[in-house]
C-alpha cells in the first residue's frame, strides 16, 4: 500500500470518534493534527490525510476543522502541543508515536491516534496490539524486526563491510531499542558498530566529525527529529561518502542512497469498520504493517 492509501486508513480512524461522539451536536468536528517534524517534510502526508478524509465524506473547512501543530523535531515542544489541543477541545488527536507520551499525559478522554509507533507495546504507549487500552490506538511499525536484514544487506552490497556507523535520537526509546539492536546483528557479522548519539539538531554535526577514518556506511534511526533533519544528515553523509540506510522511504527521497522499510499492509474491512464504528480509542485494535521489504540503491 503506497502512502496514501495508508493515510487514508488513518484519516478514517481519526474521523470516526468525533464523528459519532458529536453526531447529535451542531458544532463542526475538530480534529487536533501533531506534526513532529516540519509542515515541509510533512506536506505530502498532510495533503493524503486531508485527502483521506474528503473521500470518507469529511471536507476540511466545511465539515471538519483541522488544527495544525508542528513541534518541528523538538521533542520538548510535544507537551505544549498537547496541551493546547486540549484547551482546545479538539475530539481527536493525530501524531506519531513518539509524541503519544506527552498527548496521553495531557489528557485521558480525548482519543489519540497515532501514525506510526515503532514496537508501542514494548514502548509503553498501549497495553497490546489487540486491546491498547485507555484513549491511544493507531498503526504499528514492527520495524526492529528488520534490523538484522536490512544488516545483511549492507553486508551483501558492501561485501567488504567492517564498520558500521548508527546515528540515533538518544531521547526516543524506539530509536535507543534500533540502535540496540543494530549493534547486535552487526557483531553476528563481524561489523563493527560506531554510534552516534544525538538529542537535538545541533549534535549532528558534531556527532558526523567524531566518526573513524574506517568507517564504510551509516544506518539511521528513524525518529523526529532525524525526519526533521533528514537532508542535513543526508548531507553529512553524502560528503563522508557513505552509503546509508534508512527504514523510511521518506528519508531516501531526501537524499539517502539505500532503503529497506515495511511496505503497509491494507488493515482487512472487519478492521477499518471497527475503526469507523466505534467511538473509544480502547476500542479500536492497533493495525500493524507489514515486515515485507522494499529496497533501493544508489551507491555513492
């Protein structure tokens, strides 16, 4: 499923909680939008969610309100954000999984969806696929299992591979959880990992300097604020001449030079009505993608 349908999918699922919450009220329906990166990195996936929702009958400005937030890869910002909407009132709110934390500590009625979460159990966002529990549902990521493969692919287009650096948002649990695991596959295969650690835009730079003479490619832990910084990291890496690796198509578009990331699986019908049907988030099970591959190379 190509990014559209996806957002399509999720437009419904954030449509259905106010819609049915606020059926018998006059007042239009607000939906409370958490971009964690920039409107410009964002643009193609606000456009396929307001084009989502237009084809499940819900037109911005005339039926539906949407409130546009962007923290701008700034982590901090998320609380503030949350905060608003909920002075706000919105019914629902839409975000990705690494600002659930801060939408959940805001409040506990309105309904949060999130985009994307990678692993949200392990995570603590929701108590299982199945049944999340509480006000957050949304679409999970299981892309810690691609690790050791998206390794091995390196190794199979960079046979002399020896050292592998990791760049990852020290801040985001998902992204330690990928850095982690990158190290482990990477000693299976005799690689050795450098990691680099940021927590801000400002340690990118920094953190490209520190590298070692030897090192021959770069894996990149998707999180906010690399989406944010994609082109410079892209940069950085492209005048180190590496190779890099991203789990996110997005990323690759902005200049990274090899991709492997899940390709979204369409959610059945017993799904997509259930998200439609029913007004709880506890409701609503989390739609997982796909682990099925997609790959491209351009090698420096």
């Amino acid at each position: 499923m190509r990014r559209r349908e996806f957002i399509t999918l999720l437009s419904g699922g954030a449509a259905a909680w106010p819609l049915v919450a606020r059926a018998q009220q006059p007042a239009m329906p607000v939906i409370g939008f958490l971009g964690a990166s920039t409107p410009s990195n964002w643009a193609a996936w606000t456009t396929a969610f307001v084009q989502g929702l237009r084809a499940l009958g819900w037109v911005e400005g005339r039926t539906v309100k949407i409130e546009y937030r962007w923290a701008e890869g700034q982590s901090q910002r998320y609380a503030e954000i949350a905060a608003e909407f909920v002075r706000l009132k919105v019914d629902v709110i839409v975000t990705v999984g690494s600002a659930v934390p801060a939408a959940k500590q805001a409040t506990a009625t309105i309904p949060i969806v999130f985009a994307a979460a990678i692993e949200p159990v392990e995570s603590g966002l929701v108590a299982s696929l199945a049944k999340p529990g509480g006000n957050v549902t949304g679409f999970s990521a299981q892309t810690i299992d691609l690790v050791g493969k998206r390794i091995e692919i390196l190794r199979e287009l960079l046979p002399d591979l020896r050292q592998l650096a990791v760049i990852a948002d020290a801040g985001y649990f998902a992204s330690v959880l990928e850095k982690d695991e990158v190290q482990s596959s990477a000693r299976k295969l005799g690689i050795e990992v450098v990691p680099l650690a940021i927590r801000r835009a400002e340690d990118i730079a920094p953190a490209f300097e520190t590298l070692k003479s030897g090192t021959q490619a770069l894996y990149v832990c998707p999180s906010a604020l690399v989406n944010a910084n994609r082109s410079r990291i892209n940069t950085l890496a492209l005048g180190a001449r590496l190779p890099t690796m991203h789990g996110l198509r997005d990323l690759v578009g902005a200049g990274g030079s090899c991709l492997t990331g899940p390709i979204i699986r369409t959610c059945s019908g017993a799904q997509l009505s259930m998200l439609i049907k029913f007004s709880r988030a506890q409701s609503q099970p989390i739609c997982q993608w796909s682990n099925q591959l997609s790959s491209s190379l351009s090698l420096i």
